[in-house]
C-alpha cells in the first residue's frame, strides 16, 4: 500500500459497509480522493474546541468561546451543546491520548483517539463521533479494540478504551469479547484484498 495511511475513521467506515459493494465503493473514495485537507475536515473547529478546552483545564464553556473565536459556532452549536451535556457534573481531568500508525497485516492504520480523560478518576481513551447516524456497538467495539491493539504501550494501566457518540451523549466502552480480534482481523484481510483491485 506503499505510503498511504487509513485513518481509523475511514477504516471504521469501512466496517460499517453492509455489504460487500459499499466496502469497494469506499475503498475506492479513500484511494481516490487525494491528500487530506483541513478544509475538508468537516468536525475540524468543533474537535479542536473540545481538545484545547481539555487540554488547558479550562471551563467546560470554553468550547463556545473557541468556535465563536474561530467563526464556526452557528454551525457546531448543537454538537457543542450535546458535548457540553455529556460532561454534566463529571469531574475530569486530561492526559495526552497518544497517536501511532499501527500495521494490521501490513495495512497502515492512522490511531488518534482525541481525548485521554480521567473521568471521575479512571483514564479513558476516547474517539469523538459527530455524524447524524448513530453509532452502533459493534463498530465502536471495533474502533475501541483496534485503538487498544495499536496503543497498548502508551495506554495508562485500567484505562478504558472508547468512543463518544457527541450527539447521542453516549460514551461507548469496548466490550472485548473474545471474537472482537477475529472480527477486526477479517475486516483488515477484507479492506487490504479490496484496495489491491480497487
């Protein structure tokens, strides 16, 4: 696959696919699509108000100030809203997430959780989701798994892996079943053999 790297969003995509010609259409959109563009990214302004909010121990309400500082708050003000009622009363606490290319059957899988939270003591890894669909289980037990696969060494000890469904309010633990390894490891086999004819 020479240089090309697969975010773990595309990849979480990917799985998503319910049958076999939507994983060939989408491995072929990531294929062809060209490098990454900030204007492009369209979650951009709201994630990096989360992150720097975070990062700086700041007030929860900070994240408006952030989009309104950077003209993207109309836009981002619902999802803002539903982060902001996740947080609640939660005492949290930051710590740098971690990021790695990680290879899965030689397929390089870009691993960028955007929030390491310690909530109400315990560390977490988090991946935001934004989009309208919710986010079922089984992808977030996926994209959980591959996280913790690939972050291992730079994982704090107990730490949950997990992603947060902003719009549902809903943070989604891996549950790590003992087949989670085989399902993501066919997913790889399946998206590496697709992008060879893609």
């Amino acid at each position: 696959m020479d240089s090309t790297r697969i975010s773990l969003t595309d990849f979480v995509d990917f799985v998503g696919r319910p049958s076999m010609t939507g994983k060939l259409a989408k491995v072929r959109e990531i294929k062809h699509r060209g490098p990454y563009t900030a204007t492009s990214d369209l979650y951009k302004p709201v994630r990096e108000a989360i992150i720097r909010t975070h990062a700086a121990a700041a007030e929860k309400w900070e994240i408006r100030d952030h989009l309104t500082r950077n003209n993207a708050g109309g836009r981002f003000d619902n999802i803002a809203e539903a982060y902001l009622g996740w947080w609640g009363q939660r005492r949290i606490g930051w710590f740098e997430p971690g990021w790695q290319i990680g290879y899965l059957q030689s397929l390089p899988i870009s691993v960028n959780p955007e929030l390491g939270l310690e909530i109400e003591g315990r560390p977490h890894l988090i991946k935001l989701y934004f989009k309208e669909d919710p986010l079922p289980h089984t992808l977030s037990d996926i994209a959980a798994r591959l996280m913790a696969r690939v972050l291992r060494e730079q994982t704090p000890p107990g730490a949950a892996v997990a992603v947060l469904d902003v719009r549902r309010k809903r943070l989604l633990c891996m549950n790590d079943g003992p087949d989670l390894d085989i399902l993501l490891d066919a997913e790889v086999a399946a998206f590496t053999a697709l992008w060879a004819q893609a």
